[in-house]
C-alpha cells in the first residue's frame, strides 16, 4: 500500500476528516506537492504536508546541512553536515505517513520539475527564483505558497490562478433555526421566535422544511434573502403562498465563489496583506518593506546580516 491511495483510511484520517469533510480529505489524497527548501521551516511544512495525507511530495534541495540548521531543522542531526538536506531527512519524513510517495531531487527548479505538480511551496528561496518559478506556475496553472520565516516574522504569498473555486468561503456548518411566522407580501418577512438569531447577510440563501399550511416554502427552493433585523429577513413575493400556520426550520445554503489571485511580481508592487495580529495592523507594510530589503541584501552579500 506505500505511496497508494486508493481510499482514505478513516481510521487514520479521522481528526481531519471530522474537521474538513471527506470531499476534502478526498481531494487532497489527489494532490502532487512540491516543497523546496528543506531548513526549519520547509521541514515543519513537509511534515504537516505529509501528514494531511496528499498523493504525493518532492522535496526539493541544492543546499547541504551546516551546523546553523541543527538550531530549527528537527530530522537533521551530526552526522547529515555536508550531506543534502532532503536526502538527509527523506526517510524519516516518509516513515510519518506510508500512504504518502515521497522523494527527492537536488536539481535546480526548472518548467519540468513544475509541470505536473498540483502546488509548489517555496521557503528559503532568492527573490529571483521566487519570481521566475511564481512566472512558470501561473503559465501551467499549479499553485503556488511562498512561505518565510525571519526570526519572530514571518510572510505567506498565495496565488491560486484568476478563477479559484472556494466551496466553502468560511468553514462554519450551515445555519439553521426554527420560523415563528412568516407574512404574505410582496416581500414575505420570516420572523425568527425570541432572542434567536440568524446571522445571515445580504444575498444568503436559505431552504425551509417542515412548515404547516405555507408548504409552498417546503419545495426544494433556495430563497435569497434581505435582512431586516438580527431576528427577521425577507425572502421576496409570498402573496401566491398559502396562509402560513405553524412550525418549519430555516437552513442556509453554502455557496461557494470564485477568488481572484494575483502573481507574485504585481503582488510586490500593489500587495493586498491580512494582518492576522490585528494589533499591528499599522506595521504590516513596514515589515513587507524589511522582507524585500532583506532579499536585496543577501542577493548583494550572499547572506544575511549577522550582529
């Protein structure tokens, strides 16, 4: 069964496919992955990677191990100084998750080694070749992260292509919660029973089920709605509607959207940054400006500044 996938082994699986469903658990064991740059922070990667359950996950090195990446790289030890960082730590990164192929390569990244990847994570890479692989992944439609780590900062780059299908936008179960009444109108209002909420937004789609003399609401109809207040919504024209009399549940309907991504070039110049500290909302612009001097000094000096 190593580096096979022919069904999920729930068993195994099951955290994960309690908390991202078995469509994407199933979509993942599909996925070809690409991480190149195996310090600190490539191996944390690799080992998430890995043990999410994907098809399939070259690592991708030039580099060999010094005594500096003993101090964050976990699978290195002694006795892989001088020796390439993937091939060192290979083995033990497959021996986490035997579902999952896992090789290596210490050839330079090329349009080859990307064609026929599902997604390229880049870490401990130059500028340049952030922008030239960011180029060929776009031309062949394989995703890219580009992930850094520079002492307590960090960045993440995402381009996912211009037309991305999220099928979930925010991860939460539906929404659903009993109907007090609804009006016959031309913009019918469903009123929610006391201190019960809906949560809804503008343009949400909701479903009923179960409601007494307006079974017009029970057919498989998904109603947009219009919130008029944290209890009631509008969901358009019931006056061809039977009088309604009691009962039935309200039940939001997921929709998924389409995201558009930036390549890395243009996302330099005019980046859109998530702050996830929203306390330095203020400095995400400063510290993008420190990742891009610091790529400009070691592409001067050929390392980073030490104190």
């Amino acid at each position: 069964m190593e580096g096979k996938h022919n069904y999920l082994d729930e068993e195994l699986y099951s955290r994960q496919l309690y908390v991202l469903g078995h469509d994407a658990s199933s979509r993942m064991a599909t996925a070809y992955v690409l991480i190149s740059g195996l310090g600190g922070l490539g191996v944390e990667i690799a080992k998430n990677v890995i043990l999410s359950g994907v098809k399939s996950v070259t690592l991708q090195d030039t580099k060999t191990t010094t005594i500096h990446d003993l101090s964050s790289q976990f699978f290195l030890t002694h006795d892989d100084l001088g020796r390439n960082r993937a091939q060192s730590c290979c083995g033990r990164l497959a021996e986490l998750n035997h579902y999952v192929q896992v090789t290596t390569t210490t050839r330079p990244l090329d349009d080859h080694l990307l064609r026929g990847c599902s997604v390229v994570v880049l870490t401990d890479s130059a500028l340049e070749e952030q922008l030239y692989v960011s180029s060929v992944c776009r031309s062949l439609g394989v995703a890219l992260v580009v992930a850094s780590s520079r002492g307590l900062f960090g960045s993440v780059f995402c381009d996912f292509g211009e037309n991305f299908q999220v099928l979930d936008p925010n991860g939460r179960d539906p929404a659903s919660f009993l109907v007090e009444s609804v009006s016959r109108e031309k913009e019918g209002v469903v009123t929610l029973p006391k201190k019960t909420f809906h949560g809804l937004n503008n343009g949400d789609l909701v479903t009923f089920s179960g409601a007494q003399g307006m079974t017009q609401l029970n057919l498989p109809h998904q109603h947009r709605i219009k919130v008029l207040s944290p209890s009631s919504f509008s969901i358009g024209d019931t006056r061809g509607f039977s009088e309604y009399v009691g009962g039935g549940v309200a039940k939001q309907v997921k929709v998924g959207k389409t995201m558009t991504f930036k390549p890395l070039k243009e996302s330099l110049e005019d980046p859109s940054i998530t702050c996830v500290d929203v306390v330095k909302e203020d400095t995400v612009g400063v510290v993008h400006l420190a990742f891009l001097a610091l790529h400009e000094y070691v592409a001067l000096h050929g390392d980073l500044p030490r104190t």
